[in-house]
C-alpha cells in the first residue's frame, strides 16, 4: 500500500493557525491534568506506605487501630514496655521505644494576618522524644537541634518549611540568635501559640515531611492531655508476636498491637476513594476534549472533502489517507503535549500536596511521562478516525463536486 508521504500531513497542520491553536491547546491542557493526577495518585500512595518501616510495631488503644490520631493510651505505657519486653532493639544503651502524641492542630507563620482554624490551616503536630529518630529512620534532622521542653521550641518538615517560606538559613539565624550573635529566629503559631523553629526535618517521600514535631510533654500541656497516641517500638527479631501477647496479658492498658507497615497499608487503602475521585476526574475532562477535538476535526475534514476526493482519484487509497488524516491530528496533538510536559516536570516537580495526615512532595516520573503520552496518543487517535472515516463514506464524484461553485 502507497502511502502519502509524512511531510504531507506534517504541512497540513499549518492551514488553519486557529484550529491548530485551539486542538494543540486542548491537548495540552488534557496532558498536563493526566500527569497531574497521576502524579497526585502515586505520591499519596507511595507517601502513605513508605511512612511505615519494617520491623517497628505500633502499640495503640483498643479500638483505634484504623486512626493513630483518636487512639489513646496512658502515659506510662512506654516505661512498662520497655521493662517487659527483651527484644528490643537497642544501640548505644538507648531503647527504640517512642511515645508520640498526634494531634491536628492549625498552623501559620507569625505575622500572616489570615485566620488560623480554618481546615486548610491544619497540619499534624507530633509530640515526640528524641527516640523518634531512632524508629523513624525516613527522618533525618538536616539542620539545627532539637526543640527541648518547656520552651516552645518545635522542628518541622522540609514540606512545611517550603509552605512557610522558611529557609534553612533562617534556621541558621535561630542558633545566631541563641548564641547572642545577633540574627532572629524563625518562629510560627501552632493553635495561637508561638513556637521557635529550632530545626529542619528532611522526610522525602513520607508524611513525616508535612509534619511539626514539639517535645510530648509541651503537647501533652498545650491540649491538656494526660493520655498519648502511641508507643512506636522497633523490635530486634522483627516478630511482634511479643508485643501481642504484651497485649493480650495486659487488659488494664487497653492496648492493641499493629505492625506499622500494615497500619500504613490499610491507611492507604482509605484513601482509595479519594484516589478514584482524582482519576475519574481527569477522564471526564479528556472525554470533554476528545468530544470537542472531534467536533473540531469532522468539521476540518468535511471541508476538505474535496481534496480527499482528488487524493484518491491519483491512486492513494482510502486506508492511506486515513493514514495520513491521523498523522496530521497526531501531530497536531503533539505540539501541545510535549510543552506540557516540559511544564508539568517544571511546575509540579517537587510540588507539595496536601492531605490529611500531611503533605506529600510529587514526583514527574517515567510512569507520569509515559501515561501524558499515551493519553496525546488515545487523544489524537480517538479524536481523528470517527470524522476521517466518515469523510471516506462519501463517493468520489460527488465529494469532487462538494466544493464546485
């Protein structure tokens, strides 16, 4: 079969600069949604299960093991599981036990005028002891010192940092300024309480990256708490059958034993909706393109009835100038696509998103790249046959009068 040749299509892409404008751009609009909710789907699940670590084992109140966040277990937990259970990891003499308070406050840097309260203000604050780092290895202090108590000191995620417009210089002036050797400390109000920002947590990946963590026992002041979340504990043989049957004996404490990545795993299982939602509203948005882009092309293709007509009178066959009309959409898809892509690796990036539980940093990868493409590709294809076959329906001689004055 003789096909026309590429550079036909290719020059036909120029007849109209305003058809071209309006497919290209409605292709480009349509790539960079699909990479953005795609981008936005794998971050949140990606963030969510790499938030647990293997081998650590969360102790929560009976009945809460689906929401860290409403669990309650009394304070002196940690002191009777450490007592109580051999296989601890441990280094140094230090054990991997954590108590850890979470709890969703509104957050906003001192001097915003806008209202803290609002949904969108809120971020989740973790009261934690220096064990935290032990069991939380994706946690990495990348600049300034721990907050100590009783001075409303607190250090936040690289995620926060950014939406507060906080550098790791300003950090920097915070150890200046407590050295006395001049500089002002960074600081933020945590539910209308000022904080100092003594540090910089770097998390990439994990929800740790969107959260403020403040010494447990300035927590436990501020929300007039006497109960914690839960007692993280890194086991040294990995098997929680220990801390089960901890459990188990202790019906005082109220306690049910989880393995962390499971929690994290189920958590990301209660997110699948949302997931669905981003995805599903992305197809509507191509379906609306691709219906447009065929009224757009039918139209485009029923004028050029007659110049179909002729290519075929000079041997071409119907499939080759089928060939051709989807050559011609493709290209045209094209060249909005690959600017939006370019601009979709360059705005959302390393972007933040937030979610509930904190804010997940997304990531222009292969799989995002590769599912911009294949949606240009369905776009140009789905777009183009419908009309060009239509427009091949027509006879030859009465396509060659269509346009005859």
């Amino acid at each position: 079969m003789k096909l026309l040749p590429f550079h036909y299509a290719a020059r036909n892409i120029g007849r109209s600069p305003l058809r071209l404008l309006l497919t290209a751009g409605g292709g480009a609009i349509v790539v960079f949604l699909v990479v953005s909710a795609v981008a936005s789907v794998r971050a949140l699940d990606r963030g969510v299960r790499a938030s647990g670590t293997a081998g650590n084992v969360m102790l929560l109140g009976a009945g809460s093991e689906e929401s860290v966040e409403r669990s309650e277990i009394t304070a002196s937990t940690p002191g009777i599981l450490a007592a109580s259970i051999p296989n601890i990891r441990t280094i140094g003499g230090a054990q991997f036990v954590s108590p850890e308070l979470h709890v969703p406050l509104p957050l906003r840097r001192s001097g915003d005028v806008a209202p803290a309260g609002s949904a969108r203000d809120l971020v989740l604050v973790r009261g934690i002891e220096p064990a935290a780092f032990l069991v939380h290895p994706q946690a990495r202090l990348s600049i300034g010192r721990l907050p100590e108590q009783g001075r409303d000191e607190a250090i936040i995620g690289r995620s926060v940092a950014a939406r507060l417009a906080i550098t790791d210089a300003d950090v920097a002036a915070e150890a200046q300024a407590e050295s006395g050797a001049g500089g002002e400390a960074p600081t933020l109000l945590i539910d209308d309480i000022r904080y100092t920002i003594t540090g910089i947590i770097d998390a990439p990946g994990v929800s740790i990256d969107g959260e403020v963590w403040v010494p447990i026992s300035d927590l436990l002041v501020r929300t007039k708490r006497q109960t914690i979340s839960v007692t993280v504990v890194s086991l040294a043989s990995g098997d929680a059958s220990d801390l089960e049957v901890f459990a188990a004996r202790r019906p005082d404490l109220e306690l049910a034993a989880i393995d962390e990545p499971s929690y994290y795993a189920q958590l990301a299982q209660f997110f699948r909706p949302v997931q669905v939602m981003i995805g599903f509203s992305a197809l509507i948005v191509a379906l609306g393109a691709m219906l447009g882009g065929l009224n757009a092309l039918d139209a485009a293709f029923a004028s050029r009835s007659r110049e179909i007509a002729m290519l075929q009178v000079l041997g071409f066959s119907r499939t080759a100038v089928i060939t051709s009309l989807v050559q011609e959409s493709l290209i045209t898809i094209a060249a909005g696509a690959l600017p939006a892509l370019f601009l979709a690796a360059l705005v959302l990036d390393g972007a933040g998103v937030r979610f509930s539980m904190g804010i997940f940093s997304l990531s222009v990868d292969a799989t995002c790249v590769a599912s911009g493409l294949a949606a240009a590709l369905l776009l140009g294809l789905l777009g183009s046959l419908p009309p060009a076959i239509r427009c091949m329906r027509a006879s030859i001689p009465s396509a060659l009068k269509s346009d005859l004055v």
